[in-house]
C-alpha cells in the first residue's frame, strides 16, 4: 500500500529574494529522496503541496508572523514541513522557528534540512556573505546618475 505524505518546504525570504534561490535543489532532492527526504520510508509517496518562504529577519514577532505564514502550509494538511538548508545553515533566528513549529504544530513533522550538502554550513555562510556584501546599484544610484 503506497502512503502519500503531503510536504511543505519554508524557505529563506532573503536567499528567495535576494539571491535569486528558486529552490531547485530542494525539489531536485524532493524527487530523488536525497538529502533530508531520504528520512521519508519508500513506500511513502512525496507529494509537495507548496513552498512558502519566511516572513523576513524578525522584530520580536517573528515567531508569530512565521506562525501566520506556516498556517497557509498546515491548513492543506501537509504531514512535514522541511526547512530549508538555507534556513538551517543562515538563520540566527532558526532554533525559535523550529521550537515555535513544533509546539503549535505537534501533529507536522518539522524536519531540519532539504537538499544535501555539498559544502560544510561555514563554507556556505561565507560564500552567502561575500553575495550579500556585493557593492550593488539601486534605483536611487539611476536617478542621481550614478549608473
């Protein structure tokens, strides 16, 4: 009997929006049942019902806008949420974000990770900083004639 496991992924808002991640890696994995989804059994069917990204780096609130935005994945169902390897290996805030999830959501399988690794989490937050600290031009930088 085949088991059809409903998936939600969150990612990062800043690797989504920022650096351009469209998640192909994770939904490479998803399909190949590498990586973190290696965990789910081969009998079980991987059904992704959708991908939400993080509601930003937080205030204090951050738990509870992610809440919020986690409502949108649980209310279709889905039996684990895997966050992003971004999330995990980026995120100072990542540890609230899990023990918020799991505590509103016992019932979802909160998994840490997506895609494996091709490089230690240092390496990746170094390669991410250097992307994030890229001199860049602006709109501002149009207008006064800076291009």
């Amino acid at each position: 009997m085949i088991i059809i496991v409903r998936i939600g992924i969150l990612t990062c808002s800043n690797a989504t929006h920022e650096l351009g991640c469209s998640s192909v890696s994770c939904l490479a994995d998803l399909r190949k049942r590498k990586g973190a989804f290696a965990q789910h059994p081969a009998e079980e069917r991987l059904d992704l019902i959708g991908i939400i990204s993080c509601p930003g780096c937080p205030t204090v609130l951050g738990p509870d806008k992610l809440l919020l935005r986690i409502k949108a994945l649980a209310e279709f169902n889905v039996h684990a949420i895997h966050l992003s390897n971004c999330i995990i290996a980026l995120c100072p805030f990542k540890d609230k974000y899990l023990e918020a999830l799991k505590s509103t959501y016992p019932e979802i399988n909160i998994v840490a990770g997506t895609h494996e690794e091709n490089i230690t989490r240092e390496e990746f937050r170094e390669k991410v900083r250097n992307l994030f600290c890229q001199p860049h031009k602006n709109m501002i930088d149009v207008i006064l004639g800076q291009d």
